[in-house]
C-alpha cells in the first residue's frame, strides 16, 4: 500500500499545512510510514521492495530540505556582500512614508534576517533600495 494512500485519525490538510507550498515534512513523512507499518495485514506485510522505495523517498525528501536549506543561507550571504559594497554609495530608496528618498549609505547592520543600510541616521532594509546612483 502507497504512503499516500494512508488514512489515520489526523487531519490530512493539517498535516500538508505543515509545510510551505502544502507538501508533506521530514515528520509527516516519518508519521505515515510508522502508521502504514502500524496498520499492515499481518498476513500480507508491506514488500521489501516498497519499504526500500519508501525509504528511499524519505532519504531524497531529507536531501532535498538540506539543499533548501544551503540555498537560503547562500541567498543570505548575498545579500550581505551586497549591502556590505553599497557603503560610500549614493542610492534611492522607498522609505516608510512610501516616498522615494536619496542618500549614501554610511554602515551596514547584519544581526538580522535582512541586512539594514544605515542612510542619513537611519536603517532601511536593502530590499527598500530601488537604485545605486
């Protein structure tokens, strides 16, 4: 029997919730195979064959958060080389009141998600920058 084809007491859409984009996580996938595992025929148990493929699956979904997770610290770390090469340059940027606003970017703060610019005594977030004058 295919893991998706396994029902139980829990919600499905909350379990596919648990994950961006709805797919199903590490965990969920964890849960489903010790419940079809739970829930065999005794008399006819799952083959060797779809227990390997289903492991298989798991290594592959495991690979996958992993490289998800090198992406977006490596998009991060762009990001921060980025703001760091602005300090010195004039930009324009958009900023609270929406407004578009010009100055040159003195210092970078990197202790959050979003590296901060410091322009004119104040922080903006580097995606607020829309030129590099």
């Amino acid at each position: 029997m295919p893991v998706s084809t396994i029902t139980s007491g829990s919600d499905p859409a909350a379990a596919a919730a648990t994950v961006p984009g709805g797919g199903l996580g590490r965990q969920d996938f964890l849960q489903l195979l010790v419940t079809q595992l739970r829930n065999q025929d005794p008399l006819n148990p799952i083959g060797d064959r779809e227990f390997i493929a289903q492991m298989a699956q798991l290594s592959a979904l495991e690979a996958t958060n992993d490289l998800a997770g090198q992406v977006r610290q490596m998009v991060s770390n762009q990001q921060q080389m980025g703001a760091l090469q602005l300090v010195g340059h004039k930009v324009e940027y958009q900023d609270a009141a929406g407004k578009s606003t010009q100055g040159t970017v003195t210092g970078v703060r990197l202790d959050g998600s979003t590296p901060l610019l410091l322009i004119d005594q104040r922080e903006v977030p580097i995606d607020q920058v829309q030129t590099v004058l």
